[in-house]
C-alpha cells in the first residue's frame, strides 16, 4: 500500500489461472506427504478464503492479469505481446526457464513434481481433486465474475444469477470436501458445523454470496491484459 500511495502511475501485472483449478492446487499443497489433521484443514481453509478474497482487491487500478495457459500453450503469441507492454524488446531469453545459467523449477508438489519454464502439467490437472460435484457447482458460481472476465467459463449471466439463486442454500450446509475430511479426523467428538475450519469458511462463503447477490461482480477485479485466444 506504500507503494501504490508513492508512485500513482504505477501497473501491476498479476498471473492468472483457471481459479478453481488454481485454488485446489493451493489447498492440496498445504498437505502434500503430510498425515491429515485438522490443522492442515484449518490451513487449506485459509488459503479458501484468501482466494476468494483476493477478487477483491485494493491493488485493482491499473492491474492487469495474464493467463497462465496463455503463455504456457501460446508462448509465440503472448511473449511478444507481454514484452511490448513491459516496454522492452522480445528477447530468447523469454523463452528460457534459467537465468545465468541456473535453471529455475518451480514448487515441487506431490501430483506434478518439480515443473519449470513452459511444461504444462499444472494446468492440466482435473477439476475435483478437493470439492465434490456440488462444491463445484457452489464454487464454479462464486468464482463467475472472474472466470468470465478470464474466459474460464461459458456460463452465461442469466445463468449465473439462476444458479447464485440455486445455491443460497446450499451454502449454509457443509460441503463434500468437509464431510470426508471430518471422517478423516482420528478425533470426532466435536460436531463438524462446530469445528473452526467449517465456521470460518461459511462465513466467507456467506460473505461472497451476498456480494454477489447485492453488485452482481467483486468491486477491484483484475481486468485481463489481453486474451491469445
């Protein structure tokens, strides 16, 4: 925020993934080899919210996003557009994961391993490995406004407000994802709807749900930079 404050010409360029595929891989990551518990519970509902947190976001002027899967399948196309914004000339070296001849991998994960430059293997994992089918028809709808602005969806806005309707009230019962990993717990005794994972995430999806419902987007999107496709 200090820096917004001193330089009010500033751009921000974000990143950008298929939001539902991206948060999933956000929240398996804070398990990975570890034996469940509910603290990792407890960590990967965080890391929920702050997904959804960050549609709304206080670094939106002049921020951009770019999708992942834009540069990674149409490097030819993006890299040359991308270099042209940042101002700077097209290069080989944009098409090279290393840098002084080091090379660099990205966070190593159990389901892709260690991945660098232009692999996809991040951005070809299935939908599903967390939510159940109705968490994602819950999550596929909170998370519209983005994935439209990002063609992530075809979804149309008429049936978007038909299925944030639909949803209403499914948000205030746990979800697939929380009733398996209630069963995991080796201790119970604590009934799910009490549990701090559960209470917080509810309270953010309530939260999201009536933004939505109230503006029909998040105020403080990131706004595409360009599409390749």
């Amino acid at each position: 925020l200090g820096f917004l404050n001193s330089y009010n010409n500033k751009s921000s360029l974000f990143v950008v993934r298929h939001p539902i595929q991206n948060v999933e891989s956000w929240m398996l990551g804070a398990q990975d080899s570890r034996e469940f518990s509910l603290e990792i519970w407890q960590i990967m509902v965080i890391r929920l919210s702050q997904f959804i947190s960050s549609f709304s976001s206080p670094f939106a002027k002049n921020s951009w996003g770019i999708r992942l899967e834009d540069i990674k399948t149409n490097p030819k196309v993006v890299m040359p557009k991308l270099a042209n914004w940042l101002g700077i000339e097209e290069h080989p070296s944009l098409y090279k994961s290393d840098f002084c001849g080091l090379k660099y991998w990205g966070p190593k994960s159990d389901a892709t391993g260690a991945i660098t430059g232009f692999d996809t293997s991040a951005i070809e994992r299935p939908l599903g490995r967390v939510f159940g089918n109705n968490d994602l028809k819950i999550i596929e709808t909170l998370f519209w406004p983005f994935a439209k602005e990002f063609n992530y969806t075809e979804m149309s806005e008429q049936e978007f407000k038909v299925q944030l309707d639909a949803i209403e009230s499914d948000i205030s019962e746990p979800l697939e994802f929380e009733e398996a990993f209630y069963q995991k717990l080796n201790d119970r005794t604590v009934p799910l709807r009490e549990l701090p994972p559960y209470r917080h995430l509810h309270s953010v999806l309530e939260s999201a749900w009536d933004s939505l419902a109230r503006d029909g987007s998040y105020k403080g999107m990131v706004k595409p930079l360009f599409l390749a496709n």
